[in-house]
C-alpha cells in the first residue's frame, strides 16, 4: 500500500492511516500486487465502515427477513420445495438485497448469528405451513463457508429440526462449488454428519468455477 507525501496527507498518522487504506485494497486484490491511495478509496473505506456498523444494528434490531422462492415440478406445476432467501429491511433504504451485503456478514464473521438466525427461521415457517394443511414441501438453505466450518452447526440444524418437529429429509443445505473444491477433513466430517442426520446435501451454481463433472463422485451430494 502506497500513499504521498504531501499530495495524500502531510502528517505521519495520516499517510500510515491513508497506506493501510491501499494495503487492504492490495490484498482483496490477491497477492503480488500493490495501490496507491486516492480518494475514491477513502470513499470506499469509509462506505464500508458505515455498511459494517448499520448491520450490527440490523442484527440487534432484528432488520433481517426471510423470503421463499418456490421451486415446482414442471409436469404438474405443483410447488414442491421452496428456498429461503435471506434480505435486509433497511431503515431509509427499503429491501437491500444479498448481493450488497452478503461478503460483509461473512468477511466480518457476522454471518454467523445471521446464518444461525436464517435456520432456525426457516424450520419455523416449515413448521407453520405444516401446521396450516399445506402439504409438505423441502425446503433449501444456503450456507457460506465461514459457516460450514463452524463446530456449532450440525447441532444447531439438529436442533432446528427437532424442536419445530421437521422430518432432516425435507431440509436441503445448498453448498457452494468452490466450497466443495476445498474438501478438506472438516468439510468432509460436517458432510458425514449431515448424512448421518438424513439430510440432503446439494452443490449450488455448480460450473461457475473450475470443477468438472467427476468432482461430483466425490462428494455425497
């Protein structure tokens, strides 16, 4: 990260400030690489710090909502699964969707409590819907990395199912491809515990990376 005495600050915390902006910009960039301070980076930084701060106060003020994307069967067009999509109701900004603020959970670990809020919510809906005579439908999550990897999970789904009566065969995780790929022991263990619990694994945007189809036979998805 570079920053320029006297163009970008003339003070010594200044320019450190103003080089560590550069620096992380180098990094989300990949390594062997280096930026140059400027303004619109101050701009983004200081974009970022606001967006960090307004969703811990999401996540204290309970601003998140759960919508359902419907997957039906084309044949009889009946609704035979839904997806929970997570969004933020934002004071001032209305619905904000996952795309502006999905890696900021997960870079800054607040996808954790996020993504434990989005199961539990969920099985609570399937719950309700069974409750109401609808006839029983799968219903899928998304989970990022950050989260498979966490020790809590598999009890925290366990529990999920279990306290809201949900049969683990109707409850699909979607995992991502490159989630996949890196198919290390503590993937592989939380894919066996969920196999052990009946529920069903599916690879989610699959071909968006590098894989091949022969990746698929090594994993019980």
């Amino acid at each position: 990260g570079i920053s320029m005495y006297p163009t970008d600050d003339v003070d010594l915390d200044g320019l450190i400030r103003h080089t560590d902006m550069a620096m992380y910009r180098s990094k989300s960039l990949g390594r062997g690489t280096y930026s140059f301070f400027s303004d619109d980076l101050n701009a983004a930084v200081s974009s970022r710090v606001s967006l960090e701060g307004s969703l811990r106060r999401a996540i204290e003020r309970s601003e998140f909502q759960l919508f359902f994307q419907p997957k039906a069967e084309l044949r009889s067009g009946g609704i035979t699964g839904v997806e929970a999509l997570v969004r933020w109701h934002r004071p001032g900004h209305g619905i904000v969707p996952p795309d502006r603020f999905i890696s900021v959970l997960e870079d800054t670990g607040m996808i954790l409590p996020v993504g434990a809020w989005v199961i539990r919510a969920a099985c609570q809906q399937l719950a309700a819907w069974d409750r109401l005579g609808l006839p029983p439908m799968r219903l899928a999550v998304n989970l990022s990395s950050r989260q498979f990897r966490h020790l809590y999970l598999a009890s925290l789904v366990e529990d999920s199912l279990r306290e809201n009566g949900i049969d683990p065969q109707r409850l699909e995780i979607e995992l991502t491809e490159s989630l996949l790929m890196e198919d290390t022991e503590t993937n592989r263990a939380m894919m066996e515990n969920f196999r052990r619990m009946g529920v069903r694994l599916a690879i989610d945007d699959f071909g968006t990376g590098h894989s091949s189809l022969s990746y698929i036979k090594r994993f019980n998805v």
